[in-house]
C-alpha cells in the first residue's frame, strides 16, 4: 500500500535494529568473483570483506548490517560482474519505502 | 557566395543525430548568440524537422553520461588540470533557475592542505552529532544508550530529514574513521547558494550541481555530492577562510577527481510509480 498509516508516521524506526532498518541485500556469485577487491575498496558504507584462503578470496557482506544504501557502486566497478545490490534498503514506520517497483537495469523504450 | 564558401554553415547533412552531432553554429567572427544562416535554413522556422526517435534505440552520449554516472568516493591521486574545471563550471553556468535568478557562486578548493582542514572540521562536527544522538554506537540496555535513544527519537521527529538512518550511520562511520567527508578528492567545488533566490534556491543549486557532474562524467571525471560540506556554514572561520557571507551560504559541494578503478557497468536501480494520464484513463507503470 503506497500511504502511510498514521501509526507509520508516528513510529521511528530504532537506527540498531536489523528487524527495522533492512538495509543490505548485495549478491555474490562466488563463480565469478576474484577477489580483486575493487568493490570493498569502493564501498562507501564499508560493508564489503574479503574471505577465505590466499590466492581463493571472495567477497562478502560484513556481519555488521547497517549502511549499504544499495548505491550498486559495488556493481560499477566489478569487472567479472559478480556482485550486485539486488534491492532497495527500506525501513519500518516512517521511513517505508512507497512507490516503489521491483530493481531494473536501465531500460529501454 | 556558394554554400561550401561560407565558413561558417556547417555541412549540408547533420540532421540525423541533431542532439549533438550539430556543430556549435558560430565561428570566431560570427556575432555571439547568431546563428549561422544555413543552420537556420535547416532546422528553425516553420519547416524545421523534427528528430523521430525510434522505438527501443540506443541511448544517445547524453543518456550514456547520466546512466554511467555514479557518485564516486575513491579518487587517483593526480589533480584534475584546471581547465577542465573552469569547462564544467561553464556548463553549470547555463543551468536552468527560477525566474532566470541564477543562484550561485562557486568556491573551488584545490589545496590538498586546506581540503584536509575543510575535512578535520567537518570530521569534528559529525562526532559530536554522532556521540550526542546515534545510540546503536552504544551498549543496548547501557545507560548511554537509553538517554541518546530518547534524545534521538525526539529529534528524529523535529527533523525527520536530517536524521534518516542512512545518514546517521554515515556520520557515525565518518566519527569512526571508516568513512570520509571530502574523500580526500583532489579538487573539491563549493555551490554556494544565494538565500535571496527565487522561489526554492536549493533546486536551481541542485541542477547547476547536475550540469556540473554530468559534464565531469563526460570528460571522465568522477565526481561525489558532499552535503556535510553544509557544516562549514557553522564555522566563523572556515566562512572568513572561505568567503561564505550573507546572503551567500554553502549549500553543496562536489568532490571531483578520476576515479580509481573503472566504474562504468551500468547497474539496477529501484522503479519508481508513474501515473499515466491518457485517454481518459489512469493507468501506473513502474
């Protein structure tokens, strides 16, 4: 429903709690990732890592889940294209997200 | 005269692309703002063509720059020639404005030493936001934790805008040094806004911005919106240092640089609601 009810507007969302705040949903596809680093290294909210053996690393979202603003800069610059932010972040309460369709690359018309 | 002796009419045969394959019409001896007579010719009067678009083309240069374009925080450290700079602020120069009001003034910054005193100030401003209101940077249950919530809760209602929690956890990560407010870019250009301006000055700020980076993206440059850059208005000194003065406040700043890497695939994006008025009917595409 793209209004908000009134109880919505009156409920702030608490800025620690991962149930009210859903922020990241970035993929990795671990086939194609080389753990070249690039996306951590421009992640701008800094919730991207690297993992696992030398000469094997793969990225991955830190446990941590507050920040990634689906910005896809993760995406930009990811020359074997494996990661992307594969939806928008949204909140409970005031802050919901309304209006919104499904994430698309640009289209055309 | 013939046609080809003019040197100033461009060739007989530009109509296909007119978007920016057209020449810029006037040479150096043609009087500013005319045209060159066989350009009008062409394309104005009441015979002029229209550009028939088909369906499902490809994006043009212009749809490439913006959908290309993201905001950039990682910057080479070689400075951006001067020049360059002056050619994207010519272009926010012919941005539209409310009432042709033309709203800003432009400070560029491209000491590395006085970007690093620009950032330290900004840096104190956000910790001290962040101790006093971010309680997820505090112990659940802790006292600390409960006396900023109620604080936080109060203010995030007076100023829902400024207190979103994208926002807030970017403040909390510049206090903790995970994060950066100028992204130590080598060039950094403040839009200073008139506060007399017509109507809603921050818009025409907002698109003079857009001009900007649009051209920067165009020439290669990476360039980022830097709205802490709005904690300088609090410092006497940095507004001195600056020349921010009434009825002049900083209302923007966009960091420019290239970029590191090469960040150019184009990615998903939300879809927003469209309401569809034809026809008599109202129909919502996304």
């Amino acid at each position: 429903m793209a209004v908000l009810s009134r109880a919505e507007r009156r409920h702030f969302p608490d800025w620690d709690d991962p149930t009210q705040c859903l922020f990241h949903r970035v993929a990795v596809d671990e086939a194609l990732c080389d753990g070249c680093k690039l996306c951590v290294v421009v992640c701008p909210a800094n919730v991207l890592e690297l993992y696992g053996e030398k000469g094997e690393r793969k990225a991955r979202v830190k446990e941590s889940f507050r920040g990634c603003a689906s910005c896809n800069n993760c995406r930009a610059i990811c020359e074997s294209g494996a990661i992307a932010a594969t939806r928008a972040y949204d909140f409970v309460g005031y802050y919901r997200q309304l209006g919104r369709g499904e994430f698309s690359m640009p289209r055309k018309f | 005269m013939g046609a080809t002796a003019d040197p100033h009419r461009p060739p007989a045969v530009l109509v296909e692309s007119p978007m920016f394959e057209r020449p810029m019409s006037h040479g150096s001896d043609t009087p500013a703002g005319v045209e060159a007579p066989g350009q009008i010719e062409k394309k104005a009067g009441r015979g002029a063509k229209i550009a028939r678009v088909p369906e499902g083309a490809d994006w043009n240069a212009v749809e490439e720059v913006m959908l290309r374009r993201r905001s950039i925080r990682q910057y080479k450290r070689e400075q951006v020639p001067a020049h360059l700079i002056r050619r994207m602020l010519e272009v926010g120069r012919y941005a539209p404005s409310q009432g042709n009001c033309q709203p800003w003034k432009f400070v560029v910054v491209r000491d590395a030493d006085m970007i690093q005193g620009m950032e330290d100030f900004c840096v104190e401003s956000c910790t001290k936001l962040s101790r006093g209101l971010d309680y997820a940077s505090y112990r659940r249950g802790s006292v600390k934790h409960l006396v900023t919530r109620a604080k936080a809760k109060l203010f995030n209602r007076l100023s829902p805008n400024m207190l979103h929690p994208v926002p807030v956890a970017a403040i909390t990560a510049i206090a903790q040094g995970r994060f950066a407010v100028f992204h130590r870019a080598p060039t950094v250009i403040l839009l200073l806004m008139d506060t007399r301006g017509i109507g809603t000055p921050e818009i025409d700020i907002g698109i003079c911005g857009t001009n900007i980076v649009l051209a920067a993206q165009s020439l290669g440059l990476g360039t980022c919106w830097i709205g802490f850059s709005k904690f300088l208005n609090k410092s006497r000194e940095w507004c001195a240092r600056l020349g921010v003065e009434k009825p002049y406040e900083i209302s923007e700043a966009i960091t420019v640089g290239y970029p590191v890497g090469d960040p150019q695939n184009l990615i998903a994006r939300d879809t927003h609601e469209i309401a569809w008025f034809e026809g008599g009917k109202r129909e919502i595409f996304y």
